[in-house]
C-alpha cells in the first residue's frame, strides 16, 4: 500500500531492490571498461590502493549524502533540494545541486550511449568469430573501422538508446525493478565465470601482482585526480542520481549500512573486472596499458588465443552491455523524475523527448571519432573529450563537493538524526570531520588541479586571438 510518505513515482520493493539498484547505477562502463584501462595507465597496484582511499574517505560520505537527502525530499534533484532548503530555511541557490545535476546526466547519457553501443556491436562481432586466433593488426584495424563508420556507431548508438528508453519509460516498478531483477544477477553470474576463465589462462599470477603490488614510483598528483575522478564516476555520485534512487528507498532500510554495501559490491566488480582482464592480456603477452582500446582490441585479441575464446569473449561483451544498461537508466533518472513532477506530464512522454535529444547530443560524439576527429573545442579536446571532461571532470566533482557541504553544514540535525540514526556523540563528529571536511577539501584540491591547466589554456588561447 503506497503511503503518503512515499514518492510519486513508485519505490523499490525492498531494502535488497535498492541495493541492487544503486549497484545497478555504480557498475557500469567505468567498472568494466575504464578501472581495468586507467590501471592499466596508471602503473597497477598503488593506484588501487588509492582509488580505495578515495572510495571510502570521499565517496562512501557522499553517497550517504545524496541517499539521505533523496529520501528526506522524496522526489527529484531539484525538487528535493527545494523542499530541503525551504524546510530548513536555507537559500533556495543550493537547487543548483539539482539543476547541475540533471544536465551532467544528459551529457554522460549522451556518449555513455556511444560506448555502451560498440559493446552491442562486439557481442554480434565475437560471437561470429572475428577474433578466432586474430593477429593484432586485424584487432585493431576492426576496431578503427568500426570507429570511422558513422552510420553503424549510430546504429548501435540508437539500439541502446532505445532499450534504455523502453526500459525507462515503464516507471520504477516495472521498468526499473524488472530490468534491475534480471541483468544483476546475471551479471554476477557472468562475471564469476569470466573469473574462472581467468584463473585457469596460464597468467594469472600475472595479473593478480599486476593489480596488488604496490609500485609508488609511478605515483604523480595527477594518478590522485584520476582515482578520485573514478570514484566519483564509478560510483554515479555527484550528480543526483543517488538522491533520485534515495527518494524511492523505503523509510525503514538503514542508510549507513546500505551504502557501505553498494560501494563495496562496485569496488569488487571493479577489482574482478580487472583479475578477469589482465591474465588474459598477459597470458597472451600483450600490454596492459593500452588505454579506451583496451576492452575493444586488446580483451578480444587475447580471448581470440584461448580454448572457447569466442564463447567466453560474447559472454564478456554481454557483462558489459548488462551492465550498462542499468547505468544508463539511472543517467536518466533525475531528468526524468523532474519533468514528469514539473509538468504532470507522463513518464513515458518524457521518457521519449528525453532520449530523442540525448540521441541528437550523442550524435557530437560519434562524429569525434571520425568527420570531426580534428575538430577540437579547446586545448585538443574533441567534442566528446569535451563533454566527457566537462561532466565528469567539472561538474561531478563540483556536484559532489556542494552536496556533501549540504549535508553536513546546511542541513538541520534533526533530518541527519531520522535519516542516518545519528545521534550526537563521537559518531556524530567523526561523520562531520569525514563528510564535512576531509572529503569537501579532498575534493576542492582534486577539482582545482585538474581545472587550472584547462583555464590556463583558456586564457591562452583568448590572450592569443586577442593579438
Ligand atoms: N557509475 C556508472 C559507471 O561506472 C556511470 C554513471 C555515472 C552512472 C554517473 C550514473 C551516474 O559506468
């Protein structure tokens, strides 16, 4: 029976449906296809290590945040922030946490949807045997020709695009939850048997010390900025769709406990995905720090070498194409849940104007990689490294830094106490130093380092034309 308490828009079933949910939404592309790749980049081990600091001293406060103030609001982003600003008397400018938030959505969805499509598109390659005993040249140049097709980059685009769509159009119960019921569990499934594989290619060792052994030499500041950006993406923080999921989470489900567990579930995805990928790679002797190429060249090359390669590599891209799906429902989410409370309007009218001008913005990325590859917007960034930095670089962390402020300093106590069960005390404090100081300022250096070097491009560039 729906109480008056609840959201509009439906909620889970169950404390279980919301972590699977919000799993759902954590892992995704960033898990599968880029932890293993910027690993690879960033040397192994240390910045594991560091990614995990990050997760638990930054990201674990902010998704506490975000689901505590989605199920205080009960409705969207902007919404919740509204009601929580008005009950507390607050300036009603922190809804710019809202708004900045449904647009970094609809600019992830816009090239997540890119992506998530060569992963359609690479199930139907792997399964038909492209890659049986491939040599690297004919990996590569697959890839490359598949990249400056435009037409077929929309197509699986449009694919996933439209699933997500449907899927979404349903509302909550049946489309989220069914959705959600179905491709986790399968995920986990398809997963462990990748790690089987894995463990049994003859590189195993390999990629386990690959991954744990601690090499600091290669840390720089900027390996800190990569993880903490990571964490924020990988654990779909900073931009509402966490306080959109929390909206939906019953009353009685205890926020603390919950989210330790999501973050958990998405870190050992992401750790697996890695102990699945790199024994493989290295059981092939080829490199681990090939980069984005790494999941479309390099993973279907070395499954092409091994006994059942084709069978194993399609079960690998459907993982991905599972697991991106949940993600990609959740992009849309707090958009979503916004124009369906703003206009009255019906969910599945939204659902469709929404995907249609996602679909348009993606267009931009698929032609980054081809027509437009020479087309920079500044200091060499493509239209999708554009996006792509703007959302996830600027906005996520900004997002993340102002919604973990809120929680803390803005918000009265009394809505911590009923959502969180903190009472004053030693927990109490310790919350306020983690999620009030250590993970705002963490936050603030990672967000100034990686935005001077672009102002300063900026300013260049403008110096430079203004003669
Ligand atoms: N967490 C998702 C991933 O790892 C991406 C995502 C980011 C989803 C932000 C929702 C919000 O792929």
């Amino acid at each position: 029976m729906a109480l008056a308490s609840d959201s509009r828009h439906g909620m889970w079933s169950s404390r279980w449906l919301f972590v699977l949910a919000a799993a759902g939404s954590a892992v995704g592309l960033g898990n599968i296809w880029k932890f293993p790749y910027i690993t690879g980049e960033n040397g192994g081990g240390a910045f594991v290590l560091i990614y995990l600091v990050c997760v638990a001293l930054v990201g674990i406060p902010i998704m506490m945040s975000e689901v505590m103030m989605g199920r205080q609001g009960r409705s969207s982003p902007i919404h919740t922030m509204r009601k929580l600003t008005d009950d507390a008397n607050r300036s009603r400018r922190w809804t710019f946490i809202g708004w900045m938030g449904v647009i970094a959505g609809f600019l992830i969805l816009s090239y997540y949807a890119v992506i998530a499509g060569w992963a359609l598109k690479y199930i139907w390659i792997t399964a038909s045997g492209t890659f049986e005993a491939a040599t690297p040249d004919l990996a590569s140049s697959t890839f490359n020709e598949f990249l400056t097709d435009p037409l077929q980059l929309i197509g699986f685009q449009t694919l996933f695009m439209v699933l997500t769509i449907w899927i979404v159009g349903r509302g909550v119960s049946k489309g989220l939850e069914t959705a959600i019921r179905w491709f986790m569990p399968l995920l986990f499934v398809l997963l462990i048997v990748l790690l089987g594989y894995s463990i049994n290619s003859g590189g195993f060792a390999q990629g386990w010390a690959f991954m744990f052994d601690l090499k600091f030499d290669q840390v720089t500041p900027e390996t800190w900025l990569i993880a903490m950006g990571q964490a924020f993406f990988t654990l779909s923080l900073g931009m509402g769709t966490m306080m959109a999921y929390g909206a939906y989470v019953p009353q009685s489900a205890g926020i603390g406990s919950t989210v330790v567990t999501i973050a958990l579930l998405d870190t050992a995805v992401a750790v697996s995905a890695g102990l699945a990928i790199f024994p493989i790679v290295f059981a092939n002797g080829l490199e681990p720090g090939q980069g984005p190429g790494l999941m479309f060249v390099t993973v279907p090359l070395a499954f092409g070498q091994l006994p059942l390669g084709a069978v194993f590599g399609t079960v690998f891209f459907v993982l991905v194409s599972f697991a991106a799906i949940t993600s990609a429902i959740s992009l849309t989410e707090p958009a979503l849940a916004y124009l369906v409370e703003e206009y009255n309007a019906k969910r599945q009218r939204v659902a469709i104007s929404l995907g249609v001008m996602c679909w348009a913005l993606g267009l931009g990325t698929v032609l980054s990689f081809n027509v437009w590859s020479d087309f920079y917007i500044v200091g060499g960034l493509t239209f999708f490294d554009f996006v792509d930095y703007v959302s996830q670089n600027v906005m996520l962390p900004l997002g993340g830094l102002l919604i973990a402020l809120f929680a803390v300093w803005a918000l009265p106590h009394a809505v911590r106490e009923k959502q969180l069960g903190l009472k004053p005390g030693a927990l109490n404090v310790s919350w306020k130093l983690v999620g009030g100081v250590i993970a705002p300022v963490g936050v603030l250096l990672v967000f100034i380092y990686s935005v001077l070097p672009v102002l300063r491009s900026l300013y260049e560039n403008v110096v430079a034309l203004m003669g």
